[in-house]
C-alpha cells in the first residue's frame, strides 16, 4: 500500500441518496476542512449486491479533492452523518494534477 509521501493527494467517490443529503454533507466536509472541493453529479444508476439481492437505484455521486492525510477524519464524519449503514465511501490516488491545483487543496485542507 502507498503512503502519504507516494500519493499526498486523493480523489473521494461517495454516494448519497438524494441530491438534498450530498450537498448537506459536501458542505459540511468542506466547512471542516476535510474536503478542498466536492463535485455532485445527479443521475448515477448503481446496480448493486445487497443482502444477497441485486438491487438498482438512481443515487448521487460526490466526487471529493482533499490529502490523503485527512482521509480518516473525513471517512469518520462521514459515517456520523450519512444515511446509509453502509456508505461507499473510496479513494482514489491523485496521480497528477496542475501544481497551482494541488497548492489550492493544500490551502483549503488541514
């Protein structure tokens, strides 16, 4: 597994139920200084096993920029404050990004 020194900067994925329940939590991670940035994208389909069902639903997609250092903070509140038992919550490594870019989350994210 990498750590902070390979990969400082990660891209979160979370999905919401409703557009009202992300954009609540995005502020709230953003306010906390979890988050640089969160992008809400409407009209994600997820097929999914769950309770050994196939089950579909239409959800919101976050996708977050913050530091990898930050990670378990924001997994934490994230748990306190979603609505599902189980979010998705997954990061993903920022590989490479515009220098100014990464200065910017580095300013938004403590």
């Amino acid at each position: 597994m990498a750590n902070d020194e390979d990969y400082p900067y990660i891209v979160v994925l979370i999905t919401f139920p409703s557009e009202a329940e992300a954009r609540k939590i995005t502020r709230v991670l953003v306010k906390e200084n979890l988050l640089a940035c969160g992008n809400i994208i409407s009209g994600v389909t997820s097929i999914y096993r769950w309770e050994g069902k196939i089950a579909e639903a239409v959800e919101i997609l976050m996708v977050g920029k913050t530091r990898r250092e930050v990670f378990l903070r924001l997994e934490a509140r994230v748990k306190a404050l979603h609505p599902y038992r189980v979010p998705e919550i997954i990061a993903l490594p920022l590989v490479e990004a515009y220098s100014p870019y990464l200065s910017w989350i580095d300013e938004s994210v403590r």
